[in-house]
C-alpha cells in the first residue's frame, strides 16, 4: 500500500518485503531473481517494493498502532533493530529520519563456532520496516565466517530467536554517529490523559518522527565528550534557591542511565515532563533544529524535570542564573552547525511541510543557514527555484499574425469585450476581459492559422464545507499566465484564480479575497507569472511568491515570499522574467522598473528588489525575447526595446508595419511573436505581429 510519508516536498513509499524460497526446486527467488542459496543475500533499493518494505510512522500509520509499544519503540543506543520471527522472517526496523548505507548483517547460531554474513543491504531508509525470509527451516544455505571459512547452515525447522543473534556493521559515517550513544533509554509514545485538558490533543504521526529525531539528538549531544567538557567548564549548576551545586558527574550519570522518554502532546502549555512523561507542543517539536528558529528552552526543561529537578535554582527556569537549558542549548546549537547532531537540520523531514499537522505555519527563517549536498539531494537545495518545474512547453510554432477584436467573440459587442491581457501557449490563446459587467477569460484557438473561440471562463463553482458556491471575478481582471497545466488569472479582488488547463474547471485561488499582508493575503493583484516552481503575483504593494507544489484543490496556499511595499499605486503593473539572466522585472506605475535577484530568495525571507530602472514614462508591461526587452507605456513611444541594464529607450516599434499601436498596454512574446493588447476607445483588440518585423 502506498503512504505518504512526507506531504509536500517528500514522499516515501510504503512497503512490506518477503524474499521467498520454492521448496521443490533449488533456487530461492528474491524479487524474480534467483537466490543460489548462498549468504550474504545482497539486498538494494531496487529490490524494495509493495510485498517487501512498511515505513513506519508514516502519516497514515494507525495512532493504535505508533501509540503500543510494543510495535513502536525503540533504545536510543539501538535505533536500527533486527530479529527473527518463529517463521524465520528476519524484521529490520530502523528509527531514523536519515538513510544508511551499506549496512551488512552478522549472525551466529548456536552450535556453529562463528559469526557468518547474512545480509548485505545497500541503503536501508528512514523508518524502514524491512522483512526477509531465509529458507532456514528447509533449505541447506552455504555462508562465509567472518574468518573467510565457507561453512554450510543445516535446514532447520526448530531454530528460534533464541538460537540466533545478529550484529551490525556500516561503513557510513552516520553509523558511527549512532554507534556513539550511550545514552540507555528506551523511546515511546503515549496517548496520555483524554480527560486532562493538557493532554487533549494527541501526537500524530510527524510529530512522532520527530520526536525520533530530538531523541536521537539529546542521546548522542549528551553521550559525547564535547558536551561532558562543556558541562565541567560551565557555570555551577543549582537543583534549588540555596545555590548548593550539583554533583556535575552525577548528573551526567543520571542522564546517561535515564530509563528512557514517553513522548506525548500538549496543548495550553509548552510541555509537562516527569519521569518518563515528555509531552510537549506543536511548535517545540519543529523549532529545535539550528536551521529552523533554533529555539530548544522546553525540550531541555522538560527534560530536566524528567531527571527530577523542580523549578527552583537554574535546571529548568534559571532562576538563579544561566544554568542547565543555556548549557544544553549552546552545545544543541555548535554540534548542528558542525553536522554531528544525528539529524542536524529540519530538510531531513521538512516536516513543517507536512499537512499531517495541527498548524500551518509551513515557512520560518532560518537562525542559522546549513548548506549540505546530502540535503541538496533530499530536497533539491535551499533555493526554492527548480529548473524541473519550469514550463517551457507551449512556446513553439509558427510566428502568426492577426487582429482578434469583439467580432471573434460570439455575442460580443464593444462594450461587453474590452482586452486587458493576453498570454498564449502553443495554440491556445487567452484574452482577459475587463468591460464593465462582462468580466472573463476569453480563450481562442489559433491551430492551423485560424481563430476559433472555444471558451470563456465567467463563472465556476468552489466547494465551502460541503456546498457549492458559484464565484465570478469579484474585482477587474488584469493578468493571465498558463503554466504546467494551470491557468492563473488575477484580478483586483485580492485573489489569484487558478483553473485547470485541461478544462477551465476551477481549482484553487491564492489570496483570501481579503486586501492585506497576511500570510494568506495580496493586496489587489495585477499580474501574474510562474517560473521554476514559483508563482509570482504583482500585488498594489509587492511582489509576492507562492510555491507551485503546495498547490492543493480548493485550499488557498500560504505565501513564500512577499517584497517589501514598493510603494502603492493604482495603475497598470508588468511582470516578466529574462531567461537569459534569471532577473525578473516588474513595472511600476510611478515611472520606474523594478529588478529582482530570484537566487537571493530564501524561506521566510523577503524578497529584496536589487535595483530600479529609471523608465522616460510610465511603463505598462514588458517582456523579454532572445535577451531583449520589450516596454508598452504611456509615453509618446508606445512600444519600445529598452536597454534592460538601464532602462534606456533603445527603438520605438510604436509603429511596426501597417500597424500603429494607439493604446497598447499588457503584451507577451510567445512563439515568435507578439501577442499585444492595445486599448483604444473605439476598436481595443488583440495584435499578433511576428518578431521578424521588429528588427
């Protein structure tokens, strides 16, 4: 059965292994391939699929299931388990938000004078359930000692757990990270009290993987000599008011042999601890990593009072000053940063990503940056900006040349068809409507040459809890982009709508429909554009970002990034991107063009315009073809190349062929041509030109 692991960015694949032998014959299979009998089995990821790998803890994993321990437990000391079942299937469960690599697995069985190599596994991944069967009960296998003896294992129907062990080797550095705990506890998860208000939310199953994680990290950040120095040169330590110190050696004593941690949810506290209770809130389970907000204060205290020290003194609130959580934070911090932490950086999970959550806070700065290739691979890398993503479809075929005016609309009149912009991708073409009244996407096909209307987008139904909801552009529609099968269409409601390409059906929306900055808002929006995973809308004040992956039917995203107010103005905005130079370029209607560094942009963090260009008037739209740049304006030169370094008029085009542009306004260049909107009184249409004629 399939599982989604991560939600958003990650997803693993949930599966169950069985490596199966045929008894009448004399070859065991795995996966269709034949298995001579002979140890090691050599198992890689290729071999993983639904009859043979379960990944634990996985979002729709059973709370009846993560909450027993009795099948979701784990020693800090011991996170990669392996055993044997009384049908000789060998289960391997790992509690690890990372992989390990080449992993291979020892046994003995008693009566046989050695160890001999079992299993030699590729990678084994992140909370990886694997089970194996080996023929032991019919079959004659042939293995290898660790002294190079080959040595044959007698079939055997009475062997039980009992008669065999197994131990581990890796040559993965993170083995040796994990093999360094010598920390004693063992690791659970509790429901905790239904009635207790506290207690009356309960763990799902991203918060459990990371509480994998933050027990992976306090047991080896205590188990190492760094944080065994740092606690003898830190400041004393005080379990009460009386500032009498405590036993430093003791205490790193009681915390290396802590029976273990029972990981719970709170909620109206940050957390209550005790014992083995460890319960703490949403936010505590996401915020501890360096490259996150960095912040651990309730982990270490809770903890603290699990080694049983109250509030006084500075075990927990440091009331008689720096003391236990400073110690502990510090040391949390510099051995992240180092990357020794086991799981030193949120981008192993991103589970602030997940949907499998109570909040929805998904993007926060980071405190501290950490670059890494082996997160590169997980995630793609720190910038949000993925070439994958990029759509570069739709902008083939011939240069086409028309006028497409009210008379290619059926029952359109002057005053009901007003253009306001224009995209187009391959054939099809997308005019947006603004006559009073009469707002709409007008969609055309221009397939073998000819205009053929073939659609308007008026109206659509939204789901709201279960009701249909008829909508129609609540403000003026003013942009339009089609990418990787969507098509975006902003108007001044304060809304971005989103509808499917294949059907014009609607989809989602960005905005809210309510004019602010919040994390679900846009002031206004008028214009629109999407480049290598990002959708960028030009809003009356920035420039705002949202990721095309989190895209969700009927669920308005939240915003990535939003600029900095570049100062309010009504008007017409352009937004466009040079592919020659990764810049994008948005016009303002104060005279100006504004320049933006995609590479600067990062999570949470605003996104900065690099510099402005001075433009003779006031500049409509602009876009770019083979590294030149292209302005619509009100000024006396309607169309224009500029220079896109300064913004210097380069040749005016207001006139091109036997067509003057009178009111030209929102324009694209797609296939070779321009597709420009020109907005006079008495005629506003669509032209088509070839860019051969803009020599």
């Amino acid at each position: 059965m399939k599982r989604n692991f991560y939600t958003g960015l990650l997803a693993l694949f949930c599966v169950f292994l069985t490596v199966g032998c045929q008894d009448d014959e004399t070859t065991c299979y795995v996966n269709g391939d034949f298995f001579n009998q002979e140890l090691p089995l050599v198992i890689t990821e290729a071999d993983y699929n639904t009859d043979n790998t379960y990944y634990m803890l996985n979002d729709d994993e059973s709370p009846d299931v993560y909450f027993d321990s009795g099948q979701r437990s784990f020693n800090v000391s011991e996170p990669l388990q392996i055993e044997m079942s009384d049908d000789h299937d060998l289960r391997l469960r790992f509690y690890s938000p990372r992989a390990l690599r080449n992993v291979t697995v020892w046994a003995k069985i008693d009566g046989y004078d050695e160890e001999f190599r079992m299993m030699d596994i590729s990678k084994v991944m992140p909370f990886q359930q694997l089970t194996v069967r080996i023929p032991f009960a019919v079959k004659n296998l042939t293995a290898y000692t660790r002294s190079g003896k080959k040595i044959r294992i007698m079939a055997n129907p009475y062997l039980t757990r009992e008669n065999i062990a197994f131990s581990i080797e890796s040559d993965d550095p993170y083995w040796k990270c994990l093999q360094s705990i010598r920390c004693k506890w063992r690791i659970a998860f509790g429901r905790y009290s239904d009635t207790q208000p506290s207690w009356r939310y309960k763990m799902k199953a991203s918060h459990t993987r990371e509480a994998v994680a933050i027990a992976l990290n306090m047991s080896y950040m205590f188990s190492s000599d760094k944080f065994e120095k740092a606690l003898h040169e830190f400041g004393p330590l005080h379990s009460n008011g009386d500032r009498k110190e405590i036993d430093k050696d003791a205490l790193l004593r009681n915390v290396l042999n802590h029976r273990g941690l029972v990981f719970g949810y709170t909620t109206g506290v940050m957390g209550l601890g005790g014992g083995t209770t460890f319960g703490m809130h949403e936010v505590c389970y996401l915020e501890h990593y360096a490259d996150d907000k960095s912040i651990t204060e309730t982990i270490f205290h809770e903890f603290a009072h699990c080694l049983g020290y109250g509030h006084d003194g500075n075990m927990t609130y440091e009331q008689t000053g720096p003391g236990w959580i400073t110690l502990c934070h510090n040391m949390y911090v510099d051995l992240s940063l180092s990357k020794e932490l086991p799981v030193y950086s949120r981008r192993f999970m991103h589970t602030r990503k997940s949907r499998n959550r109570y909040f929805d806070d998904i993007y926060v700065p980071s405190n501290y940056v950490i670059e890494d290739p082996e997160l590169d691979a997980l995630d793609g890398g720190l910038s949000p900006f993925h070439d994958d993503m990029s759509d570069r479809g739709g902008d083939d075929g011939k240069p086409v040349a028309f006028r497409l005016d009210y008379d290619d609309v059926p029952l359109a009149t002057p005053a009901t068809f007003r253009p306001k912009d224009v995209y187009v991708y391959g054939d099809t073409v997308y005019v947006v409507n603004d006559a009073d009244n009469n707002y709409s996407v007008e969609i055309f096909s221009i397939a073998s040459g000819r205009k053929k209307h073939i659609g308007s987008i008026r109206e659509w139904t939204r789901d709201e809890a279960g009701t249909e909801i008829t909508e129609t552009f609540t403000g003026r529609p003013n942009g339009v982009t089609r990418a990787n099968g969507k098509i975006y269409v902003t108007h001044e409601g304060s809304r971005t709508e989103i509808f499917n390409a294949s059907d014009h059906k609607f989809f989602t929306h960005v905005g809210n429909g309510k004019w602010g900055t919040g994390a679900y808002q846009t002031v206004h929006a008028f214009d629109v554009m999407a480049d290598k995973g990002l959708v960028f809308i030009r809003d009356k004040r920035s420039l705002v970002g949202v990721e095309e992956r989190i895209l969700e039917a009927g669920k308005a995203p939240v915003i990535y990034t939003r600029s900095p107010n570049m100062g309010e103005a009504g008007g017409t905005y352009g937004l466009a991107v040079d592919r020659h130079t990764g810049l994008i370029y948005s016009t303002h209607p104060s005279g100006r063009i504004d320049i933006f560094i995609p590479a600067d942009l990062r999570e949470g963090i605003s996104f900065k315009h690099a510099n402005q260009l001075a433009y003779k008037s006031r500049p409509y739209a602009l876009d770019f073809h083979e590294g030149r740049m292209f302005v619509s304006s009100d000024g006396e030169e309607k169309f224009c190349e500029a220079d896109p370094e300064t913004g210097d008029i380069i040749r005016d085009y207001t006139v091109t062929g036997d067509i003057t542009l009178r009111s030209p306004e929102k324009f694209c260049i797609r296939r070779n041509t321009l597709f420009i909107v020109d907005r006079t009184s008495d005629g506003p249409c669509v032209y088509a030109i070839p860019m051969g004629e803009l020599k």
